[in-house]
C-alpha cells in the first residue's frame, strides 16, 4: 500500500513536468507575415492543412477593369480553369504537411499562391508557440522564400474558434 501511495505521488508531480514539456501546436489561427489574411491550420487524416478564413480585402475594388467591383475575389489565377469560379476567401492554400523528425518542423506539403496561381513545395516550422515560419520553395528549399506568420485570436476577426 505505502508503494502505490509513494509511486502515485510521483506521477502526480511528474504530471506537470509532462505538459511543460508538450511540444506547442500549429494548429489555430495564424496571420500572415503582410497582414492581409488570416489562415486556419487544422490537423486530418494525420496532415496539416490551412484555408484562408479571413481576408483583409476580400472583394474586387471599385476600379476593377472586368466591372466586378464589390464581388468576392476568385481563384483567377489558377492552371485549372474550372477551379477559377473558387472564391479565394475559404481556399485551401496549405496541404499535406506532416511532422519530421525535429519536434516543431512539419514537411512535405504544398503551398498555393491564388496571387499567382502557383503551387510550391513548403515547409513549417513552429518559432515558438505564437510565430510560425512557412518556407515555400521550387525543387530545393535553398531555391525559397520565408515568410513569418503570428499567431491570433479568431474573435479578433469575427471568426470562430
């Protein structure tokens, strides 16, 4: 009996030492490094994935030269032509990163660009619990850019967690 009482004792002061130490997640609401998008990283299926919730301008402006002032933004970038109609608020812009063997890093996904229709191998890496860093890149990372994102709290933007 004194064993049991003396063993659970040590795990109940161990617990805390446990969640300490638990590695932060990427998954949440993230602001992109220029300010103009909020992501939402979510975990399925054992990848991470993100869509674009929150736009800063999320509309054509008034001076747009195909007269769609005032309606969403679309895909209108993208190599598939059906994918075009896609409103870019909700797009799914990061998919497939698993984590490796470093505890933060998450490889082997992709990133859209809607800006230019483009897809990239990427990379992210937890800075720490609030920044991340999202490196998009061609054949090799060396070949890539780095961009800083902050994480945020969702009723900021009028989303929900």
């Amino acid at each position: 009996m004194m064993r049991r009482s003396r063993l659970l004792g040590i795990l109940v002061l161990l617990l805390p030492l446990a969640a300490w130490s638990a590695e932060p997640s990427p998954v949440g609401f993230w602001l992109v490094q220029d300010g103009g998008a909020v992501v939402r990283l979510q975990e399925s299926g054992g990848t991470l994935n993100g869509s674009t919730v929150w736009m800063k301008e999320a509309s054509y402006p008034s001076d747009d030269p195909e007269g769609r002032a005032g309606k969403p933004l679309l895909d209108d970038f993208n190599p598939n032509p059906a994918l075009r109609e896609h409103k870019r608020l909700g797009l799914r812009i990061l998919s497939g990163f698993v984590p490796g063997d470093t505890p933060g890093v998450y490889s082997g996904g992709q990133v859209y660009n809607p800006r230019d229709g483009k897809t990239y191998s990427g990379t992210i890496t937890l800075a720490d619990e609030d920044r991340l860093e999202l490196r998009g890149y061609v054949v090799i990372s060396l070949l890539g850019k780095t961009q800083t994102w902050t994480r945020v709290d969702p009723s900021k933007y009028g989303l929900k967690p």
